[in-house]
C-alpha cells in the first residue's frame, strides 16, 4: 500500500476555499429564508471537513450521501449553482424543484439522490459497492449517516452485508452528538457496546488534515479490495437541525459558544495561519470572494425559470419497452416451470442481469423451487441472500442503479413488509424525484395469496393494493403459465420497479397454449369469454373462481370475463368497454375489500358519465373481508371469494335492470388538465410595492411547515432608519423557535403596522419601507392597493389559505367573523337540559366587573419541593395542589384587596382573617366549591389536614355557602394549559392554575425553554385596579417559585 501523503500547501489552501463556498452557501440560504424566498434549509455547518474525503473520490467512484453533506458533495465537485437552483426548487435544478434542499444528487459526479428517511441510503450503497466488485474496478463508495440513525435497522444491516462481501466502501458515521434536540452521545451503539470499537476508526470530524489522512488511507485499503472500512467522526452542529428548529431551546448559551472551537473552516485556517501558509489578509480576500460568488450564484438561480404544473406527472415511470419475440413455443406449461424458464431466458441473454433471494441457490433453488439449477449454471448471476428484506431490496435498488439489472426473489409476499421503506420511501420515487436521471430496473417477484390451506396468517396474502397506492411501482399478477412468462419478461426489459406477484395455488397447474408465448405489455388486460349480460374483472387466484362460478351458470348468463393481470398500471379502456356493452359489473379479488384495487375500478366506472347512465345494475365487489386468513381451513374458506358467492352476485346483478334513459356520449378526450396555478409557484407571502409609490409593503414570511401566526417579539429598526439588504426588521416567536424576520430590498422603514406582543398571521403585512430604485423595481406591484392617505394606517391581512370564516386581526387576538345568515333561523328542537350553572351564581355575575390577567410561574421549585416531600413522607407527602394553595394564602396575607368580600349591595368588607376556597368538579358536569375556614391562621401541618378534608366533604355532598375572598380552580389533569375563570361574588377572585407546559423565558437576553404553570387571575375590578392584582400576581410567583416546605 502506498504511504499516505499529507496535504501541502495548495491542497489546504483549495479545501479551505472549498469549505468556504460550502459554509456561506449555508449562510446565504438561512437568510434567504428569513426574507422569505425559500421554504426549507437543512445546514451543513460544522461538518463541512469531508470535503477532504470528497476531492479524494475519482470518476468512477459513488457518494450516497444525507442530507448535511453539502461539504463532501463540494469537495466531489458539485457547484454552487447546482445547489441555489435546488434551494429555489427551479426547473433546472438536478430535481426539477421535487426535492428540499440540501437532498444533493448528480448524475455526473455519481452523487445518488438523497432520500429524507434516515439511514435509507445506506443499503443501496452497498448494492453500488457490490457491483463495483463483481465487475472488477477499482471503484469504491462513500455513504454517510448521522449518528442518530446509526439506530436505524438499514443501519446495521448494512453494515453486516458490507462485512459478508467485503464490500469496497466507506461507511462515515458523522457524529454531531444529536438527534434534532436529542443527546445521542450516551445512546448512539458505539458508546453502548452494541458495535465492536475495534472495527472502527474514530477521529476527529472537525480538523480537515485528519479527514484527510483518514480518508486517504480508507480510500486505499478499499481500493486494495480489503473493504469495507468504518469511520466515526465527531464534529459539532453549528446550526439549528433545520430552519424549522431552534436549537437554543435545547442548548446552553455556553454550550454553543463552545462548540465554535470545534468549527472546521476556523481550525483549517489557524492551522494555516500558524504554519505560515496563509495570511490574514489572504484568508480576508478568500472569504469575500466566496461570499461574493454564493450571492452572485444565489441571485442568478433566483430568477431562473420555475417548474411547470403540467409536468407534474412525467418520469413518474419510464417509457413501456416494446417487444415483439417469441418467447416459447405453443404447448401444455406449468406456471412454476415457465417462470424458471424465464429467468433462465433472462440471465442468458443479460450477463448484468442478477437474482437474489432466500435460499435461491442450489440444491434447493427457492422455496417454490422457481430458481432450481440457475445457480449451478449461472454462478455468478444467482446469491444467496441473508434473512434480511430490506437488505433485498435495498441492494437491489443499488445495483440497478449501478447500472446492473436485478431480478430478486421475495420468500413470500408477506414478507415484504421490513423492506417496505425501501421500496416506497426510497427506491419507487427516485426516477421522478432526480428528473429521471436515476432509474431503477428492478423485478421483485414473489409467491402470493391463499387457496393453499395452512399458510395462516404470513403465508397467504394478497395485498397488491397496498402497493398499487404509491407511484412508480408496476404490479402484475398473471393466472396462467402464458401470462406469468410474458409479464415477466416484459418487466425484466423495463426501467422501473415491478412486483411480479405468482400466485402460488397455481404455480404448478398445468394448461395447454395454443399460441406461442410472447411479451405482454403492462397495463393491457385480457378478455377471456365474450358476453353480453355481465362484465366480470378479476386476476391472479380469482380467476380460476370465476371460471368454476361461470362453468357453474351452465351458459344462462352471457359472461365477459376479463383477466386485469396488470394491476398498475390498469387497462381503463378495456374494462370500460367491456361495462359500456353489458351495463353490469363484477370484480372479484382476493384482496381485503377496504382501500383495494376492485373499489378503484368500480369508482372509476362510476365516474364515467355515459358508464353512469348505462348501467343496469349497481357494480359489485366480491373480495375477502377485512380480517386475516386464519390458519384452519375452515377460516381460509369462509374469508376466501367461491364460485358460490360469484354465482349469488351475478345472479344478484343481472337480476336487475335499472332504466336510466338514453346513455349520455362518452366524454371527449381533453388531455392533460393540470394547468399553472400562480400561488402553488410562489415561495410564499412575497413583499411588493404599493402602486403608484415606492413604497414596499413588507409581509410575514413561510417560517415552517405547518405554522400560521407568531408573536412578534422584538423591532428591531423604527421608522426612519435605514434598512440594508438581510437587516433583520423584527423578531417574531412561532411554536418552533425565534425567528427573525430579514429585509431583501434596500430603503428606509417608513412605518410599522404591528407592535410587540401582536400576534401576526403568514402573509400578514407589518410594515412599510420607502424602498429605493433597484429594490422596487425588483418587487412585483401590489394589485388594487392605493397610496394609504395615512401612513399609520393598516395593510389588509393577506392570508395564504382562507378557509371557514374569516378571521381579522384585533391586537394580539384573533376574531371570528361569522358568516351572514340571510334567512330566519328554523325552531330549535330537542330536549331541555338545565344549566351548568345554578340561576342564582348567573344572577350574581352580572354585577361583576370582571378583568382577567396571566402570569407563567416556573414549575422548578414546586417540583423540586414535591420531590423533597416525597423522599420525607412517601406516599403522604404534600400534593403540589396544596402548596400552591399555601402559596396564595400567604399572598393574601400581604394584600389586603384579595381578603374582601362583596355584598349583594355592591358594599366592600376586608378582613384580617379569611377562607380559601377550592373549585370541585362533581359528577353530571356540576360544580361546587371546598372552604378551607381560616386558612391563613392554619400551621403547615394543619393547613394540609385541613384542605383534604374540605375537598372530600364537598365531594361527599356537604355543600356550603362559602364565604372566601379567593377561589383556586383548575383544570390541569385535563391538560389544560390555559382559561378564563369567573368571578362569583361575595368572592372578588378567582386563580385558575394551568398544566405544566414548556414556554420560551427570556432570561437575561437568553431565550430558551423553561417548564412553567400559567396563572389565570380573573379579579372584580371594583375591589382592585390592575396596578394591585399585578403586584399580588407577582407575589404569588414569588411565594411559588421560591417555595419551601414549611417546618
């Protein structure tokens, strides 16, 4: 092996600049998000040293990377532009605007697709790994993980395979230490003993002259064919997860000051300065150049073109080969002997072509003995492979693309489902997600269905539909030796994913062809009896039912038997002329009825207008129940469709003829009806210039999946101050995190149309800024908006989706606005219930003057106090309820407002002493209050003594008038974080007290996470003015955060 060579000068000085483009490239997309021009940004910063690993690769090398590798994947090569187009999902971008940013993919560089699914890509790696090896090339791959997903099934599979061949690839595990906001350090397999630390290299993710060694001598010894290698490098996320997250609400102010340490760009360029290969002023000139070609690359990929709605629906799957061969001669075939012939017939003529499965080599040759002496004659196209399905499939899916061709066996079909990610999530969408230029020919065929008696429950499915739901799968299910050799060729000729399902009840009947056997196309079905009376579709197992129902009938109902065979893609025409004819349809399947192939046919029959008016008959649907096969027969047959069960529904069918009138034309073909739809393109709310004026109207942008308002929390400019590109206008706070909101234009804020503590919707707008030349040029012109004669005055809210009523902004509230009603409501109906509250309390409330305010209290020192208490006394100690109910005593102590009473006469009575009283909730929805008598002169001990026994007596019945100045009410077990109490007189309060919750505290500058109660205190204005019961407020927090158990 040849000695590895450290990195001179010019090496580093072309990683640096690398890392460069890399990190401001990320920089620049986190502030186009916060200007509102891009949905989604996942960052890289922090792991951009792989691109010491990635200028390593050659041509014929593969990278499958996730989605934090933008600095592997630039140090492969691949370009500022590419990414910019990705990041604005334009029509030239490698996706074609399908995939968020940072899922890198290039044909060119063997960058594979990256998928969201964690862990995913690492199974198709080895199947690239494997076809690099079997063809004999020094060719070698890299694929990365963070180290969260190193929990991931994929994860250790991958690794057990790679170690079985000896594959030529790279596994780097890149160990950031978390999850989005878990810690994984202490639970990641390394740490946990679960993976042998022997095996693999640790290094330090974070110093690019380490990678680089690591890598060099990876990339050699996997070259030398003594794969595969493990890496595990530790590094910081200098980011949040994503522009969704907010990682300071997880992470210690200290903690992220210290992680810049571990800043790879910054330890390469002290390195650099302190050897003298770089100065100052040098490193100064790099990083502006940088800069400068990220905003130059940026803007350029902003105004290019976008994608276009109708083509929407292309590359979903390739185009259907066209083949004309014969395959076999005219004679009398078994199904299983057919499809042995044919894989035969495929390996022959495709040295690239390859199976793959459990137990298909000989002597056994499958558990159908459908691969039985392939291997003996095929050894280096036929494997063994591990009890493992998504390894099936996974490497499968490499190897296609790798540019192999493979055909792999599934035991049985039930089995599928541990590859299922594979499949759907991965695999089925990469054509459509990478614009085509990465395709997956792959043919996984496997036994299917029931009729065999004790399969039970794993042995006797039929569950196309559930693969019939997601796009870019082919399925094929034939009924006869013909059929199952025709579709199977045809799939091993084609670009796409194909699940051949044989139904294993006929795999060895026997049935003479009278015509030579040939491909089939998918999607073409076949007629098999003509009729008049009756259209009956049905496939695989079911058709040999439909034949014994129709031998059954005796020729007294005129049949037209179709084979759909082709599952998707399905034969619309056929099925529709077929029902155009008769006026009547069956479907028959083996499938459970729910969500299934047979209710996608009849409704698609049903949607037909001149189908419609022709019918005789409603359609029917013969299939199992939604229930499993049971293992004893007697369940099998009971759940399985009959002859018996298909004659009763054709009796039921042509028994009826429902006159509909004169059959309406059939529709004419219109073509492909998507068309643009202007707001799907734009990439959200989008700032424009009132006409007329140069002045921008500045909106709230996308600031996460599924978010529709915020708090505004700071502003940070005031009208007539400047605003420079990316100055941040203003803070606002989403569920998710603090989000600033950034300027993409140049001008002068003119006004703000919100203030702190509004709550403000997406699209909202929020502030005008005279704008100048070039920035209002840039921006589009706001449609039917006018010059505001005063300047302060409210934009109208500009909501992205409306739906139900309206909803106007009123401060920091949003109010409903009811639609109109244009007619007399109808007269109410139904049975009288009496009111939640007594008639008496109502008639107290109307001389409340009832004001409400809020208060978060930290939940910290109650619970630490509960723990305490718990450690003491047990199962006796104190319940927090009761502390919290000390707490307020003690506060009404020191303010004498909340110890009065009100009379019926308005009059205000204080006094030294007073009750405390607890709201109960008793059965049928009524309400009662618990008096603690005196409350303020109980000791500690008494106090609890005390307040348990009020709570069991109310519940016990004994009712009161209580005579408290105060009431404690809450609905916290509930779950209620939040409400609005009432205030009954002679009482002048009323404390509601939420369930702890998580909320942001800004604490001394910091924003971060804390765990709190909130306190609902609804007062009687005619006792105490907001400054007073602001004061109690805070001393009630006071007495609960800082609660000690008394002695």
């Amino acid at each position: 092996m040849v000695p590895a060579a450290p990195l001179n000068k010019e090496q580093k000085r072309h990683l640096l600049l690398t890392m460069l483009e890399s990190r401001h490239g990320d920089l620049r997309e986190e502030s186009l998000n916060r200007q509102g021009k891009g949905h989604f940004h996942v960052s890289g910063r922090g792991h951009e040293a792989l691109a010491a690993i990635g200028a390593q690769l050659r041509e014929g090398d593969f990278i499958l990377p996730y989605y934090r590798d933008r600095g592997l994947c630039s140090g492969r090569g691949l370009t500022l532009r590419h990414m910019a187009l990705e990041y604005f999902a334009k029509r030239e971008s490698a996706s074609r605007g399908r995939m968020m940013p940072s899922h890198f993919s290039s044909r060119e560089l063997n960058i594979v697709s990256v998928p969201t699914p964690l862990g995913a890509q690492l199974l198709p790696a080895c199947g690239i790994a494997w076809g690099l090896q079997l063809d004999g090339t020094d060719g070698v791959v890299v694929t990365t993980i963070g180290d969260a997903a190193t929990r991931q099934g994929d994860f250790f599979e991958a690794i057990s395979f790679a170690a079985e061949r000896r594959l030529p690839i790279l596994f780097i595990v890149e160990d950031n230490g978390y999850g989005i906001s878990t810690p994984t350090r202490k639970t990641n397999p390394l740490v946990l003993g679960v993976l042998d630390r022997a095996q693999w290299a640790e290094l330090d993710g974070a110093d690019t002259v380490a990678v680089h060694a690591a890598g060099q001598a990876a990339l050699a010894k996997l070259r030398a064919g003594e794969g595969p290698v493990l890496l595990w490098a530790k590094m910081e996320r200098l980011a949040s997860h994503t522009s969704s997250d907010d990682h300071t609400l997880y992470r210690s102010k200290e903690d992220i000051a210290a992680m810049e340490a571990a800043d790879p760009v910054r330890v390469l360029k002290d390195r650099m300065l302190a050897a003298g290969e770089i100065t100052v002023a040098e490193f100064a000139q790099m990083e502006a150049a940088a800069k400068e070609l990220v905003r130059r690359e940026y803007a350029a990929a902003e105004q290019a073109e976008n994608p276009h709605a109708a083509e929407l629906l292309t590359d979903i799957t390739g185009p259907a080969p066209q083949l004309t061969e014969e395959l076999f001669r005219p004679g009398k075939y078994r199904m299983g002997d057919l499809i042995n012939r044919t894989l035969r017939a495929g390996l022959t003529a495709e040295p690239k072509r390859m199976i793959f499965g459990q137990d298909v080599e000989d002597p056994k040759g499958g558990v159908f003995r459908l691969t039985q002496k392939l291997s003996t004659d095929f050894p280096a196209q036929v494997f063994n492979s591990p009890l493992a399905e998504s390894t099936i499939i996974g490497v499968a899916g490499g190897l296609a693309l790798y540019g192999r061709r493979p055909v792999f066996e599934l035991q049985f079909i039930d089995f599928i489902y541990p590859g299922f990610n594979q499949l759907v999530s991965n695999l089925a969408n990469l054509r459509w997600r990478s614009h085509a230029a990465w395709k997956t020919p792959i043919v996984l065929y496997a036994p299917y269905g029931a009729y065999l008696p004790g399969g039970g429950l794993w042995h006797s499915q039929a569950n196309e539909a559930v693969f019939a739901h997601f796009p870019g799968i082919n399925i094929v299910i034939p009924s006869t030796p013909e059929d199952a050799a025709g579709l199977l060729w045809t799939a091993m000729q084609g670009e796409d994913i194909t699940l051949f399902l044989a139904p294993k009840h006929m795999l060895w009947a026997e049935k003479e062809t009278g015509e030579p056997v040939v491909p089939i196309p998918l999607g073409l079905a076949r007629r098999c009896l003509e009729g008049n009376d009756l259209t009956l579709v049905a496939w695989g197992n079911t058709m040999e039912k439909a034949h014994e129902a129709i031998a059954a009938l005796k020729g007294a109902v005129g049949v037209d038997l179709i084979d759909l065979r082709s599952i998707a893609p399905w034969d619309h025409a056929t099925i529709e002329a077929s029902v155009r004819k008769t006026g009547r349809l069956i479907v028959v399947q083996e499938d459970g009825e729910a969500c299934s192939v047979g209710q996608m046919i009849i409704t698609h029959i049903l949607g037909q207008a001149d189908l419609w008016a022709g019918l005789k008959a409603p359609p029917l649907l013969v299939a199992k129940p939604n229930v499993m096969i049971g293992y004893n027969p007697i369940y099998e047959y009971a759940a399985l469709p009959d002859a018996a069960r298909i004659v009763a529904a054709i009796e039921r069918t042509v028994g009826l003829d429902l006159t509909r009138g004169q059959a309406l034309p059939a529709p004419a073909t219109e073509g492909n009806q998507l068309a643009a739809n202007p707001a799907a393109q734009a990439h959200g709310p989008q700032n424009t210039v009132i006409a007329g004026t140069n002045d921008i109207i500045v909106r709230v942008p996308i600031m996460g999946e599924g978010l529709r308002s915020a708090r505004v929390v700071s502003l940070a400019k005031q009208p007539g101050d400047g605003v420079q590109h990316d100055d941040i206008l203003c803070e606002v706070e989403t569920d998710k995190a603090v989000y600033p909101i950034e300027a993409s234009f140049t001008g002068r804020l003119k006004s703000w149309q919100i203030k702190v503590d509004d709550t403000v919707l997406i699209g909202q707008a929020i502030a005008l800024v005279t704008g100048d030349a070039a920035s209002v040029a840039a921006l589009p012109v706001e449609a039917g908006v006018e010059s505001p004669a005063v300047a302060s005055s409210r934009v109208p809210i500009s909501p992205l989706v409306t739906s139900g009523p309206a909803v106007a902004p009123i401060g920091r509230r949003a109010v409903a606005v009811a639609a109109v009603i244009s007619t007399p409501p109808p007269s109410m109906t139904g049975n009288l219930r009496p009111p939640a509250l007594n008639p008496a309390i109502t008639k107290r409330l109307q001389s409340v003057v009832a004001t409400n305010m809020l208060m978060d209290v930290r939940w910290a020192g109650l619970r630490r106090a509960r723990e305490i208490a718990k450690q003491k006394e047990g199962a006796a100690a104190p319940s927090p309820s009761v502390m919290m109910a000390w707490g307020l005593t003690r506060a009404q102590e020191k303010h004498a407002a909340f110890r009065c009473l009100v009379d019926k006469e308005g009059a205000i009575h204080e006094s030294r002493d007073f009750d405390v009283g607890v709201a109960v909730a008793l059965p049928g929805d009524r309400l009662a209050t618990a008096s603690i008598a005196r409350a303020n002169l109980l000791s500690w001990a008494d106090f609890q003594v005390a307040y348990q026994r009020a709570l069991e007596e109310t519940r016990g019945g004994k009712l009161i008038e209580v005579q408290a100045p105060l009431n404690i009410t809450s609905l916290g077990a509930f779950g209620i974080e939040s409400a609005t109490p009432i205030v009954v007189p002679p009482s002048m309060a009323t404390v509601f007290i939420g369930a702890a919750h998580e909320r942001l505290i800004n604490d001394e500058g910091v924003i971060h996470p804390a765990e709190v109660i909130t306190l609902s205190l609804t007062f009687d204005h005619r006792v105490v003015n907001g400054a007073g019961a602001a004061a109690f407020m805070q001393e009630v927090k006071s007495q609960l955060e800082n609660f000690q158990l008394p002695s």
